[in-house]
C-alpha cells in the first residue's frame, strides 16, 4: 500500500483534510491507535501537522498512519472536556491576534496571554488593531498608547480597517510566503480582514450581538487557507479567554521581555518580582519603567493555579 505526505489543512475532530505534496486535497480520517498513545489534548492532529497517509478501499478517502514531529504549535485550556488541552495550529512562522477596542472589547489579559504563549514557542507575535474607522476620539488615544506599548515592546502593531481598507497592504505583506496564524475574539473582524486581502476565499461575515457586543461566530473549526501571495492564513473559531497550559509559574515573568530584561539584576534568582526585596523588576515598575497593566497581567497568570479555562465563541 502506497504512503503519501501532505499537510492538514482543516480539522473537525476525527476528520480532516489534507493538501498532498502534489497539490490533491484528500478527506482523510484518523487511525485508530492515535486514540490510545496518550496524547493529551482533545485533538491529536492539528491543522498545520505534517501527516502520513495511505488511500483506503475506496481509492477516494484517506487514512493517517504518522505525524510528523512538530517544530512548534499554539495551545490553549481545553474546556468542559477531560483532556488537558487544544493545539490550535501547528508549524507555524508567525502568530497574530487580531483585537478591538469595543464591539466587542478585547481585554489586554487576552493580548498578554496570547503573546505570553507565543514566547513560550519562540514563535514571532503581531498585533492586528482593527475597526480603527469605528472608534470615538478617546478610543484611538487609547488604541495610540497600546500601539507605543506593545511596539516598544518588540511586537509589531497594525492598524487595519476592512472597511476602508486601511492597512491591507502591510497586512498582506506581513502574511507573504508565511504560514501564520489569525486568532482573536469573534466579532473582531478575522474574516473580513482575509476576505479583503483575498477576495476570491469569499469567507462567511459574522455579525454583532447588539445586547453583549460580542462577536457571533462564523468559523467553527481551524482551517488552513492558501494565499495567492504564497502564504497561507490560519483562520480560527473565536476565542473568549486564552487559557495557558504547561507553563511553570516560574517560566512566566521570562515571557514577558520588559521583566526578562531585568531579571539577572534581581537579589535573588528565584524572584517572582512580587514580593521579595530588591527585586529589579518592582523597582522598574515604581518607576514608570514597566507598564503598570502589563505587571498586573502577569499577577494575574500567577495568581490562577490552573491559569483561565480558554473558550470557543
């Protein structure tokens, strides 16, 4: 029996769909035996795994066999189920979350656990502020002062409006010849956003819920899509809260740079720069030095023993 390699560029769970080496897409499903190699998150394979399969009976379906070792992958809480996590995507070059100021509101925890994540992986991080052309006076001053924050913080910011197609051209850049990740609540404008880089994708819009202000989903599973600039986007289902996983508490203040910066200037090397004496961190933080909310995100990560439960939409 003839075996194939492709990469998975869709998962709904049990099935997937594969882009062959050779440019075929193929419905493929899961061996059996990937359910008993404790592999613990809800989804063995992720989009962006390379697999191994081989046709079935059919000549027409697939079945995976391997999958290859990953060189990095995002993840999240799982919730309500009994395995511990969720590989959002996998193999990927570049992650970027996508978030708003209102309608609906994307809560700096939320920016500072994603990017915290992808520190962990040693996988670069963009911001993508969208809507930019539906925000009041107040709004844009405070969408200026998270963009100096998070800018001087190594992490590259992006003004955008679908709407006016307002930093499109940077954003296409940005995703040129990478495969990259696109997560963010839903309502933030993640489709609309591709829909306008690649109009030929005509993805589904969601809409507003006018009595939350939060988004109404429209992309219910991950799923890899191809750019005509060579890159391809990973659209995700939107995400209410990003749950950390596998993280020693010890690792986390190494995730945030502004503190890893400091951290040898610490009196002790063990310092959670709470509460020890001179700590260089609180002494930065006294000072103006370190963002006053980005410190009370990290308390915050600390502070939840089993960090936040990360929800679909």
């Amino acid at each position: 029996m003839d075996n194939y390699k492709g990469v998975v560029i869709r998962s709904t769970g049990s099935y997937c769909t594969v882009l062959s080496d050779d440019g075929l897409t193929v419905e493929c499903v899961l061996k059996g035996n990937f359910r008993i190699k404790g592999i613990k998150s809800t989804n063995p394979v992720a989009v962006g795994d390379r697999v191994e399969y081989s046709f079935q009976k059919d000549a027409k379906t697939g079945l995976i066999h391997s999958i290859a070792d990953r060189h990095n992958y995002i993840i999240r809480k799982a919730t309500r189920l009994s395995a511990l996590s969720h590989i959002i995507a996998a193999n990927i070059d570049q992650a970027v979350v996508m978030v708003t100021l209102a309608r609906p509101r994307t809560s700096t925890g939320f920016i500072d656990r994603f990017l915290v994540t992808a520190e962990a992986y040693h996988i670069p991080a963009y911001i993508i502020f969208n809507k930019c052309d539906d925000y009041s006076v107040a709004e844009m001053a405070k969408l200026d002062a998270l963009v100096e924050l998070y800018s001087g913080l190594g992490y590259p910011c992006f003004k955008t409006s679908a709407i006016l197609k307002q930093g499109i051209e940077a954003v296409s850049k940005l995703l040129e010849g990478k495969v990259s990740l696109l997560s963010g609540h839903s309502g933030v404008g993640k489709t609309a956003l591709i829909n306008t880089i690649e109009p030929g994708l005509m993805r589904k819009v969601g809409s507003i819920s006018d009595y939350h202000q939060k988004g109404k989903h429209t992309t219910t599973f991950a799923e890899m899509l191809p750019l005509s600039n060579g890159g391809f986007v990973i659209d995700t289902p939107g995400i209410k809260e990003f749950g950390l996983v596998n993280f020693d508490k010890q690792e986390v203040p190494e995730r945030f740079p502004e503190m890893r910066n400091l951290m040898h200037q610490c009196q002790f090397n063990n310092c959670t720069h709470v509460h020890e004496p001179g700590c260089a961190v609180k002494r930065a933080l006294s000072k103006g030095e370190i963002d006053a909310t980005r410190y009370s995100n990290y308390i915050s990560i600390l502070e939840d023993e089993y960090f936040d439960e990360a929800e679909w939409d």
